[in-house]
C-alpha cells in the first residue's frame, strides 16, 4: 500500500473511534432509562469486536 494509502485508512480509523461514543449515547437516548448502560455497552462491545474480526479475517497487506 502506499502511503496515502495507509494515511487514508488510519484518519478513517480515528474518526469512526471517535464516532463510537456518539453512536453510543444517540442510542442510549432512544430507550428507557433503565436500559441505557446496557445499550451503551452493547454499542461498544459489537464495535470492539467488529475490529477484532477485522484484524482478524479481512485485514490484508
């Protein structure tokens, strides 16, 4: 890859990590009070493992 390539692919990295804790209130706003931790922690769980799974299966150099 080139390195504007990789430049790309990092910044688009770095503004999805600091979307996460957006979606994850947009969400934890849309249900009850009681179930906005859970909501919250799910949010970041899948997104956790979403990077896991793409480091595992679809990276590729």
């Amino acid at each position: 890859m080139s390195t504007a390539n990789t430049l790309f692919v990092m910044i688009a990295s770095i503004l999805v990590f600091f979307m996460t804790p957006g979606l994850a209130f947009f969400y934890g706003g849309m249900v009850a009070r009681r179930n906005t931790v859970n909501t919250l922690l799910s949010v970041f769980y899948i997104c956790g493992l979403a990077v896991i799974l793409w480091v595992a299966v679809g990276y590729s150099h």
